[in-house]
C-alpha cells in the first residue's frame, strides 16, 4: 500500500532517516514497524519563523510494499538514415530539441557556432584574466549555451508548458544529482553541468546524428519562402526543417534575418545592474538568525517592486557564487552571475532589472525591430567606456548609488576581471536608474540589511532575455512567414531560463515530427 504525506521536520530531523520514519508513522497514525519503504517527492525550506523548517513530500510504502527501483538510462534509437533536421544552436534547446527528434526518429544536424563545451574554458580563462573577448566562444556562445558556464539552475515556472520532469530526469540519465527531482529550486551548478553536457552529446553522437562545432550559419536556403537549408561560410546544410535555437545574444542571426526580410519584431526585455552582498548576510536575513544552520543551504531571495509603471526585479539570483563577465563582442561590458555546486563561494549576487516596454524605446523607433537591441548594446558599451574600455566594470557601493553619491573606494568582489569606481547614478539612463535607486530603498524594507553600503553595484546586467522576437505560428511553431523555420526557446523570445529553453526545443521537435509523419 502507498500513501503519500507531507510532513514538516528540522533540518536535523530531514536528514534522519530514522526522524523521517517516525514522523511519518505519526501523521499516517500507524506503528513504525508497518512501514517498509519511504520516498522522497518533493524537498523544500520554509524559512519564514527563526527556526526554519524543512518540508517534505513522501511517498510511504506499508505492508510489505517497496518502490520500483528507478532506472534513469534511456535506449535513443538509430536515425542514421532517418530524414535530416538542422538545429542551430547546442544550449538547452538544442539539445533537448535533438534528443527528443531522435526519440521521434528524425536525425538532427547540429550546428554550433563555438567550441565544444571543455574548449571553451581556455577562452573563460581570456575573458577573466585578459579581457579579450572571443565573438565565436564566450559565456553565451559554445556548448551547452549561456547556462552551461553560468549556474545550471533548473527552476522554472513553465510547468504548463510541458513535461519538466522528463527534462530533470533526462539531465539525471546523464549524470546529474537526483536531488534536482526532489528539490523545489533544482541546481546543478557551473562545475558539474559541462561533464553533464558532453555526456548529452555522446547520446546524440551514439545514434547516427550530427554535432558540428566552429560551424557559424552565414545564410539561409530558401526558396518559395519555404526554408531547404542553411550556409555555413561555403559549407552547405541541407534540409526542409530548421530549429532556430540561438539564444538572446546572436545578434548576427537577427541581423541575417532581416537582410533576408524574414520578419523580426521589438519586444519587451530588462536591464539593470548586478547586486553583490556577503552571503553570510543573505544568510542572517532570510534565516533570522546571525549564523546559518550548516544543514540549510545558502539562502537566495526574490525581489520586485513596481516604480513609476515599470517592474524592478531579482533576475538569476545566485547564492555563494560569482559575477562573470559575459561580453560576446568587443566594446561592451556585460555581467551575469553563476554558483558551483555546493554554492560555498563568500558572495551572493543578484541582477536587479528594470522592465523595459516598447513606449521605453521611442529614442529608437528609427532602429524598427531592432530599437530594444540598440538600447541594450548603447548600454553595454556606456559600461565600457565607464570602465576604462577593458571588461573592467563600473561599480558603486549601493547606498551611495541611491543618494547620488560618488563611491571613494569599494568592498571586495567576486568580478575577476576587476571593478573600478563610477559614479552610475550620473550615466545610467534616468528610466533605469532612478527606478533602482527607489527599488534599493524599498528592498531594503522588505529585507532588513539588505540596503547596506558594504553591498556594490556592477554594470551591467543586460542579457536577460532577448530584445527581439522571431514571430511563429502558435499552433505549427513555424515561422509565420517561413514554412519549415522553427524560431525557438529564448532566442526567439518564447523561453527564460535552461528548463524553458529546452521544454521549447523538444516541442519544436514535436511539431516537425508531425509535420513528417503527415507527408
């Protein structure tokens, strides 16, 4: 027989076994000794009071009863022969996007721009100790996309948008913890998620499919406004589908499209700055208490305020970990922010973005579809110049940003390229940065101690989403002008985040599967 309970434990008890069994003998009202098997669903902190709490979702097993052991490998079949699909693009929605055509018995055909996932590392190593910047392999650009060197959070909200578990489960075929089925915010993290992707590639490879790196699309195919292809510098790939899953920094693909006229559009998007504060205050502040309990993790926080009609919010929020630098041209500064798996490094950071809608970009109607993306690049580079024109960032200490005070010095960080002293309350624009500086105050009151001068601000946090969407038919995925274009994932602007990049891949998948089956 099986039941399945929620019980609230400490964190001492959560990782008892024996504490687990007991209190769940106490909720079921049965003696311990009829159950013979307990397992975990779901595994969440509820951090509210002082003493903060573990709450679990189980399924107990009685009379005898025990769980099928769960076996994660999964058999892909040969498609060798099978009809081609190009995918552009191996981040999340690529991947899941040929993983899921080989289950339909399509052969994908990737093609990446960058290098291979461990290659990329020696370009990191430019960014952060050289300042150069390679426009082909970068944080964004590369194997396993902007995630794979940038945190590997799997928390989503898409859950109607498809199956999220098959994603985790397929991430744990390959090597992840089976802790991100369980845990409410899933986490891989920068150090464990590259093995994980060259394994997903090794399952693609087994089957008769295609993986190319250094392999930048310079042109489409097209005829009859029906895509037959792509051009790959002099190289040809041919094919009546095409994935388009490039992520929200390949501006050269937008670019393409619209010298090709294949419709493109302006979309909202955020900006701001990243935020870095000692994870030993996080931590005092969400567990009410001035040493955190080593059982709990570090705690993360979400923030929004409203300002003047516009959205000011936390975006990718990362408990003891890094900013990095995530420039992909020369000539512009960009941060995000990443965390290892045990989360154990001394900062947390956060972007803190301002919502920008398309009457916020009337300076640059002239641009047409590209008015967000030109506000978004005349931002990078003010952050540029603002540091010295190197990856050096501009930063201020957060108090003195939201008085309009210049920063004599700063703490410490986390950016390795380094941070230089700027005054961003004077260059960044007035309907960014006025809206943080009322935002600051404001998460100050929701968070005791966060609105501290000991926190800095580091400019800028851009790439949150792409400023440019690629229309398609809802019911088809296809582009709306483009028969066999499938615009995807966030790129296209139709996903945020690793889970909903690669939900959108493998129902891009799905549609062009049925669309062969139906010839």
């Amino acid at each position: 027989m099986q039941q399945e309970i929620n019980i609230v434990l400490s964190p001492e008890e959560a990782v008892s076994e024996e504490s687990i069994k007991k209190a769940s003998a106490l909720a079921l009202e049965i003696p311990i000794k009829e159950i013979s098997a307990i397992k975990k669903i779901r595994r969440s902190i509820d951090a509210r009071s002082r003493f903060p709490k573990i709450q679990l979702r189980l399924l107990v097993y009685t009379q005898s009863e025990t769980p099928v052991e769960d076996h994660y490998s999964i058999d892909y079949p040969d498609v060798s022969g099978k009809p081609p699909v190009i995918i552009i693009g191996a981040g999340p929605a690529g991947l899941f996007a040929a993983l899921q055509l080989i289950e339909l018995g399509l052969k994908p055909i990737i093609l990446e721009r960058g290098k291979d996932v461990k290659s990329r590392r020696r370009d990191l190593a430019a960014l952060n100790k050289e300042h150069i910047v390679n426009p082909e392999s970068n944080y964004c650009f590369g194997e396993g996309g902007a995630g794979t060197y940038s945190d590997g959070k799997l928390y989503t909200r898409s859950t109607k948008r498809g199956d999220v578990q098959k994603i985790l489960t397929t991430f744990v075929a390959h090597g992840a913890s089976e802790d991100i089925l369980i845990d409410a915010h899933p986490h891989i993290g920068t150090n464990k998620l590259p093995n994980i992707i060259v394994n997903i590639r090794e399952s693609i490879l087994k089957t008769g499919a295609e993986v190319h790196f250094n392999t930048k699309v310079t042109d489409f195919i097209l005829k009859d406004k029906k895509i037959k292809g792509v051009i790959c510098n002099e190289k040809e790939f041919i094919a009546d589908h095409v994935i388009l899953a490039t992520g929200h920094s390949s501006r050269d693909i937008f670019e393409l499209l619209h010298k090709k006229n294949i419709l493109i559009e302006a979309k909202p998007f955020a900006m701001g700055v990243r935020v870095e504060h000692q994870q030993s205050l996080i931590d005092a502040i969400q567990y009410r208490n001035p040493v955190r309990n080593p059982l709990l993790p570090p705690a993360a926080y979400s923030l929004v305020h409203q300002v003047n009609g516009r959205g000011v919010f936390s975006f990718c929020m990362c408990p003891g970990g890094i900013i990095a630098p995530c420039a992909t041209a020369p000539g512009e500064v960009v941060t995000n922010g990443w965390s290892p798996s045990k989360r154990n490094n001394p900062y947390s950071n956060s972007g803190i973005v301002v919502q920008i809608d398309l009457p916020d970009l009337q300076k640059y109607t002239s641009h047409g579809a590209f008015a967000g993306l030109r506000y978004q690049q005349e931002l990078e580079q003010m952050a540029f110049t603002a540091g010295g024109k190197t990856l050096t960032a501009p930063a201020q200490r957060l108090v003195d940003f939201s008085i309009d005070k210049n920063s004599a010095d700063l703490p410490d960080v986390s950016y390795q390229p380094g941070v230089i002293t700027s005054p961003l309350h004077e260059w960044l624009p007035p309907a960014i940065g006025k809206r943080l500086q009322t935002a600051f105050i404001e998460f100050g009151k929701k968070m005791k101690g966060y609105y501290t001068n000991e926190a800095v601000i580091v400019g800028v946090e851009s790439r949150t989403s792409s400023p440019v969407r690629i229309p398609r038919n809802p019911e088809t995925f296809e582009h709306v002008e483009i028969e066999g274009l499938y615009p995807c994932a966030e790129g296209a602007g139709y996903a945020g985040g690793i889970v909903s990049a690669a939900i959108d891949g493998q129902k891009c998948a799905e549609a062009i599967a049925l669309k062969v089956k139906l010839k």
